[in-house]
C-alpha cells in the first residue's frame, strides 16, 4: 500500500496558523544601524582657525556657521533646512587632526538641537580638506539622535599653510544626516 507523506503539508498547515503571515521584508537585526530620518544634502560653511593652520600640528580653536538645505525629512518633524553654529578645538594641521566641538542647528520648524560631536579633518589634492563629524544631541529636538556632517572645505590661499600665520579661513559645501 502506498503511504502518502501528510506530516509536511500539516505541519506547515498548522505553523501558519499558529503564526499567521511573517514577513522577513522588514525583519532587522538588533545590531543594524539606526535608520537615518533626515538627511539634508545641500549646503554651505564658511569658519575660521585660531590660531591658523600650519603643516606643523598644533592646538587650534576653530568657529563656523551655514546652513542646509533640500532635506528630505522622513521623520515627520517638518525640516526642510537648518541653519547651525559650531565652535571647537583640538590637535590639526593643514595635513590632518582630530577636533570636538558644540553644533547648535535651529531647524526650520523653529525647534532647536544642541550637539556634542568629535571629528577627524583629512588633507584631500589641491587643498581639498574633507572633516566628518560625528555626535550626539545632548539637547532639543531629536535628544539622543546620531547627527553626521560632512565637509568640504575648499582652501583657495594654497600658499597659506606655508605661512608662521596659517590657513585661518575656509568654506565650502557640507551634508547633513540625524539618525533617530
């Protein structure tokens, strides 16, 4: 006599009953980054070194402002740019260093958030300097959130670096990510 296989069908039957519909489209690992709400590809800084920057690293203090813009804001906050101020200090050269630094963006739906953030400046070709900081709100809107900005900063005084005075002065187009 010839057995049919019916433990499969009825145990799958009777686990997607149990379980209903899964779906592993939106599983996530627990240790998968936090998605990224805001991100705000366009905009502009411009900020100054005290004392300059040199091919020598040494202790600077730097203060910079801009804002952001064209953000596409996939927590429901309502941003659409920002503008923001920063001051820090660290170790830097015109070559590379490491800095910290207050971030304080006023968002366009007139909240504010306060970051603490460390960054790290890396000398690119023809006096491209690339600085990505990375923080955290310590206060406003998004507390807790990761915020990145990158940065490049265009050097147009190539000359200056040679200098006892240093590179004093930069600007140039940044990027915006929050992670809530």
């Amino acid at each position: 006599m010839k057995r049919r296989p019916y433990g499969v069908p009825v145990v799958l039957a009777v686990l997607l009953g149990v379980l209903g519909p899964v779906s592993f489209a939106s599983a996530r690992p627990a240790s998968a980054a936090p998605l990224v709400d805001i991100t705000c590809p366009v905009g502009s800084q411009v900020g100054t070194y005290s004392p300059g920057l040199t091919y020598e690293p040494r202790d600077v203090a730097f203060q910079a402002s801009g804002n952001v813009s064209g953000c596409v804001d996939l927590s429901g906050h309502g941003i659409a740019g920002a503008a923001f101020s920063s001051a820090g200090h660290g170790t830097a050269s015109c070559l590379s260093g490491s800095v910290s630094n207050t971030t304080t963006y006023r968002w366009s739906n007139g909240q504010s958030s306060t970051v603490q953030g460390t960054g790290a400046i890396n000398l690119k070709p023809n006096g491209i300097t690339v600085l990505v900081l990375t923080g955290t709100v310590e206060s406003g809107q998004f507390a807790g959130a990761t915020v990145v900005q990158t940065k490049t900063l265009l050097n147009s005084d190539l000359t200056a670096c040679l200098t006892p005075e240093g590179l004093t002065s930069v600007g140039g187009p940044i990027s915006l990510t929050v992670a809530l």
